[in-house]
C-alpha cells in the first residue's frame, strides 16, 4: 500500500495563490495601457477653439460652398428633367412600334387564313362547285392580288419590327442615362446639405457671448456695405440730373428729349428696357419675405437663380436655370452702368445672384435660413453684371 501511495502525482491546487501570477501580469498590463493612454493623450492635446473671426469666415465659405453645390444640383435636376421627357417620348414611340408591329402581324395572318381556305379546294372542284363561272374568275384574280399585297404586308412587318428594336435600344439607352442623371442629382442633394449641416454645428457650438459678437461682425460689415451703396447711390443721383441738364439743353434744338430710360449709372437704355425691368423688379418686391430654399423656383420659396428667373419670366424673358448659364445671356455691363433689372453675380465661381434695383442695391434670395429681401451689392465680392435683355 505505501508502494502504490509513492506514484501519486500532487495536484494542482486551484486556489487564489494559483492566480497569483497571472493576476499580477494583468494588473501590470492594464496599468501599461493606462500610462500609455495617458501619454498619448499628453502627447495630442486637443485643437484649440476656434475665434469668433474664424467661425465667421468658416460659416461664410461654407455658406458659400452650399450655394456652389445648389446650382451643381439645380444643373443635375434641369438635366435629369429634360432626360425623363426624352425617356417618356421615347418609352411612347416604343409603343407606337409595338402597335404596328401587331397591327401587321393581324394583316398577315389575315393573308394566310384566305390563302388557306383557298387552297384547301382544288380549281376544279372550286369551278364546279362555285355559284357562277363569274364568281370563280373573280375570286382567282382576288387570290391573286392577295398574293401580291401579302408580299407588301411581309415587308412592312419586318420594316416595323426594325423600327421597333432599334427603339427599344433607344429606350434602354436613355433609361441609363435618366439613372446616371438621378445619382447625379441624388449626390448633389446630398453635397449641399453637408454643407449647410457643417455651418449649423459651427454656429451651435458658439457661446451666447460669442453669439453676440458673431452678429456684431455681421452688422459691421452690412454697415461698410451700405456705406458703399449709398457712395453708388449718390453717382448715380448725379448722373441722372447731369442727363436731365443735357436732354434741357437739347430740348429746345430738337423739339424734344430723347428716352434715356430709367435708374443711375452712366449706361443708357430705351424705353423698353425700362418697361420689362419695371415688371421685374415689381414681382422681385412681391416677393420680398419668403425664404429661401435651395433648388426652389416659386412661388413660397426661391433660391437666388431661382428669383432671379422667375422674376424676368414676368417679362417675358426665359433664364436658363443656374447662374452659370444667366451670367451669360445678355449683355455685360460694368457696376458702374448698372441699370435697374440688371443681374449682378457674385464670388469667383459666379455661385450667387441678386436683381439690381438701383442706387447700390439687389432684390435677392440670400442663403438658408434668410428671406428674399434688398440688400446692398456690396455685401459680397461681384462677379460681374449682365443686362438679360
């Protein structure tokens, strides 16, 4: 018995002394990655805020950026438009194939049935059994010309189905162009709103201190903007009673003035210039108040390409949808020789547009957030200006 006892192996016990070891190497390994996390975070610290200057800035180019990613989506919605109605007329013009295809398959099995039940009775027995020698003659001169007018149906079914699969190709075709326009139109949607969701955060993140001092900013520089439409407004006062003076002087040699139009600068225009800018600006008033929503053309809302061409269609003058395409209808006129109607586009990427109204100042649908309202030109950095018609 003591002999077998010698070959016992000890076991292992499985208390807390067991652990002991592996319990010490965790706890060295967490307070590793501790230390670690520690230094790391001392090694990154965090950006510092940035300045109510900053913010502003930032807030604005992004504004501005959101309204450079509305035309690209008021671009990809004209396109995807014109490219559904090019897909409806040509989905329709399938159907017109397909009903004279069918309508041809019924001519020929027409031709076949006549051809059947002529030839199932031999000319003998067709003479013999037919009510008159007449009758028998005319029903042969009939199968005849049958025979000839089967040769033509043939040739317009197969003309018909020719035309049928080479609009069906057509359709697929623009049915893959309609989903290329979509995506387009879809990213595009998309693009401006991370804009716009990007300036919202900026300006949620502001304390109610900085808040103030953003819309001190803000109100500094609609005042230097103001000054300088009220320096634009006086040139152009001046120019009016200079033309005034002229057209007395000329009064008595001509037996009368000339129309020179209406509003400031040294530009003159006829009559009918003035007549559809006043219709214009009339419906750019009426609309004064109602916000702003991008990619919207009226009547609740507009953005600013979107006032800008409902308010010329008033006067029977069609703008193309974006401002890159208005700013190039017309013709081009210096700030200087502004007229009233005129269109006046802003930045370097022409992303903004308001309605010139005169003495330094636009009808226009601002940006998110606004209401279409008059404000000074010099708000923002001009482009360049255009007289649309």
């Amino acid at each position: 018995m003591p002999a077998l006892a010698s070959h016992r192996k000890s076991r292992t016990r499985t208390g807390v002394r067991a652990n002991t070891p592996a319990v010490g190497f965790t706890t060295a390994a967490l307070a590793s990655v501790t230390l670690l996390s520690t230094q790391s975070a001392t090694a990154a610290p965090a950006e510092p805020k940035p300045s109510v200057e900053e913010v502003q800035k930032k807030v604005d180019d992004l504004y501005r950026q959101a309204g450079t990613a509305t035309q690209e989506y008021n671009k990809a919605k004209e396109a995807t438009d014109t490219q559904r109605r090019s897909v409806d007329r040509v989905l329709d013009d399938v159907a017109k194939s397909a009903d004279k295809v069918n309508e041809a398959r019924r001519a020929l099995g027409t031709y076949a049935a006549a051809q059947y039940r002529a030839g199932a009775v031999g000319p003998t027995a067709a003479l013999m059994f037919a009510d008159s020698p007449e009758s028998y003659f005319e029903q042969t001169q009939l199968m005849g010309r049958l025979t000839d007018r089967q040769q033509e149906a043939v040739e317009d079914f197969q003309k018909e189905q020719r035309s049928a699969a080479k609009q069906r190709v057509k359709a697929t075709k623009s049915l893959e162009t309609l989903t290329e326009s979509q995506a387009s139109l879809k990213a595009g949607k998309q693009k401006v709103q991370n804009k716009l969701a990007a300036a919202r955060s900026l300006l949620a993140d502001l304390t109610a201190e900085e808040k103030a001092r953003l819309a001190a900013l803000e109100r500094k520089k609609e005042e230097e903007a103001r000054r300088k439409a009220e320096a634009k407004a006086k040139e152009e006062a001046a120019e009016r009673k200079r033309q005034e003076e002229a057209r007395q002087e000329e009064a008595p040699a001509t037996g009368g003035g000339t129309d020179t139009g209406s509003g400031g600068g040294s530009g003159v225009t006829d009559g009918t210039y003035a007549a559809k800018a006043e219709k214009v600006l009339a419906f750019a008033r009426a609309q004064i108040g109602k916000p702003y929503v991008w990619g919207a053309t009226g009547p609740s809302s507009y953005d600013c390409s979107g006032l800008t061409g409902a308010a010329w269609k008033e006067a029977g003058v069609q703008l193309p949808r974006t401002t890159w395409d208005q700013v190039k209808v017309g013709k081009r006129v210096a700030t200087a020789d502004l007229l009233p109607g005129d269109l006046v586009f802003f930045y370097d990427d022409i992303s903004h547009v308001g309605i010139y109204k005169g003495d330094g100042k636009m009808i226009h649908a601002p940006k998110p957030g606004a209401n279409v309202r008059e404000e000074s030109i010099y708000y923002m950095p001009i482009y360049g200006s255009v007289r649309p018609a």
